[in-house]
C-alpha cells in the first residue's frame, strides 16, 4: 500500500508549509489510475496513483497541465508534485471543487479553448512525448504539420494496429491515406497552437461559480482543429460553446472534412487499446476521407 507519510512530506516541501493526510477519500470516474482526495490542516489536494512503471507519465501530466496554467487562459488544476516510493507513484494537483455550478457557461468554455488556441509555439510537437490515454503519444518536434500527423500520429497508431493483429483492409486503407494526406490542406498551413490533445466530455467540468475547467490532457502544439474535432467525437458539448469558439476564431469550411482526419487516430487509439467495433469505424472514416481525394 502506497504511504501517505511520504506524499504528506513532498506536499510540505512544495508548498513550503506542513501537510499531514488527515482524510483520503476515493474519487471515481478514471480507468487508468486510482484516485484520491486528501485533505489535512485545512488543505484539499487531488492525488493519482499507479503503478511503478507509471512516473514519466505523470512527470508528463504534470508538465502538460503547467503547460496549460501557464497559458493563462482555460482554468485547469495546479500541478503540486509527483514521484514514488517502492509501492508505486503519484501526481498530486490543486483540488478544485467540481461539483457543478446551477448555470455552467459552456460559452465561457469555447471562448477559452479559442484563447488558448491562439498561444502559439514555432514548431508542432512538445518538449516531451506523453500519453493518450496509456498510449505513448510521440510528439517529436517539426516545422512541417503534415509529417507530424503522418509519422507521429495516424502513422504511429497504424503500426501499433499492426503489431496488434489488425492487418488486411485497414493498414491498406491506412498507406494510401498516409500518401495522400497533403491533399486534406489544399492552401493551408496551420499554426503550432496550445491543445489540450485529449479534449472529451469526460475531460472538462464547471466549477461552483460557473468557469470551465479542463484536466487530464496529452498537451502538445498542433492544428487548433484537432482539439475542435475531439469535442464531436463522443458528444457531449452544447451549442453555445461551438458558437462562442467559432465567433472568437473562426474555422474554416476544410474542417468539415478534417475534422474526420484528426479524430481517426482517436479511434486508432481506442482500437489500439481496447479492439471490438473501432477496427469497422476506423475503416469506415479512412473510405470516407479517401473518397475525398
């Protein structure tokens, strides 16, 4: 059993001031790592745990989420600190009472997902690789978007599908996409944009007084699109906050079919970690986009 002791001790050092785990109590709702808020001499903080084999994905998480508080932009939790003892690891974060506020401001959401689109980097990538989910999202840094989506992103998950047993129609399917990818951005060249990277519904949260909050991000620079098109990929967001985002930043009219691109590797992803139905939807999309060349 991992020791409080020890989280207790880095807390106080981060912070500067004591902190002893007087009350740890289970949070659920996340599949990869368990959950706890801890409480004690008057302070929250929100824990994971895992394993071991689990703290360059954590140094990554919290790199991602300084990343994103820094930017100044959507509100997200704090990164305190992180490490491991011989039990297993921990990312500790700033606890933020997400129990939901009586008229959360979806627009605010939009607006704030447009401002942070709009910190800009020179080259596509991140400093670091980190996950997607428990997959190793490899975000090594280039000038050129396309070779980034082809080689660090649909290209890496193909070859996972491959090492996975999927082979037939979706790897062909899946070269010829590769191929012809500089067809999707006929006159366009997207600027290296702060995302969150795995922007779902279960991924974002209204605080007690209305602001939008986001969490467990795959932090890198890309087309500001990806982060759009996640958002429809499962559901989940209101009207108004597509309609705020588009007012502040538009999109153009190539997104509507983009927008298929970049959730393909999501659904790579999902195939990658758990088979079942995605194999006949990955195949359905790349037809689809191959129809549009």
């Amino acid at each position: 059993m991992l020791s409080w002791t020890e989280i207790s001790a880095q807390i106080s050092a981060s912070q500067g001031s004591p902190f002893i785990v007087e009350k740890a109590s289970s949070v659920g709702g996340g599949c990869i790592n368990q959950a706890y808020k801890i409480e004690g001499k008057g302070q929250r903080f929100f824990v994971k745990l895992n394993d071991r084999r689990s703290l360059a994905m954590f140094e990554a998480e919290a790199a991602g989420l300084r990343e994103l508080y820094d930017s100044d932009t959507l509100q997200v939790p704090e990164p305190v600190c992180w490490g491991e003892d011989s039990s297993g690891t921990w990312l500790v974060m700033e606890y933020l009472d997400m129990t939901g506020a009586a008229s959360p401001d979806a627009a605010a959401l939009g607006t704030g997902l447009a401002a942070m689109h709009q910190r800009t980097s020179d080259k596509f990538g991140w400093k670091r690789d980190n996950t997607i989910g428990s997959t190793a999202q490899i975000n090594t840094p280039t000038y050129d978007w396309v070779q980034f989506w082809r080689e660090c992103r649909l290209g890496y998950q193909l070859k996972l599908a491959q090492t996975n047993g999927h082979t037939g129609k979706l790897l062909v399917s899946g070269d010829k996409l590769l191929a012809s990818l500089d067809s999707f951005f006929p006159g366009r060249g997207p600027a290296p944009a702060l995302l969150h990277g795995d922007l779902w519904s279960g991924n974002y949260g209204f605080a007690r007084d209305g602001r939008p909050v986001v969490f467990d991000p795959a932090v890198y620079y890309g087309d500001r699109e990806t982060d759009v098109a996640m958002t429809e990929l499962f559901g989940g967001f209101p009207a108004s906050f597509y309609a705020a985002y588009r007012e502040t930043y538009p999109l153009d009219a190539g997104y509507n079919i983009r927008k298929t691109l970049y959730n393909l590797y999501h659904i790579l992803n999902h195939l990658n970690l758990f088979g079942g139905g995605y194999r006949h939807q990955a195949e359905q999309m790349m037809a689809s986009l191959l129809s549009e060349i």
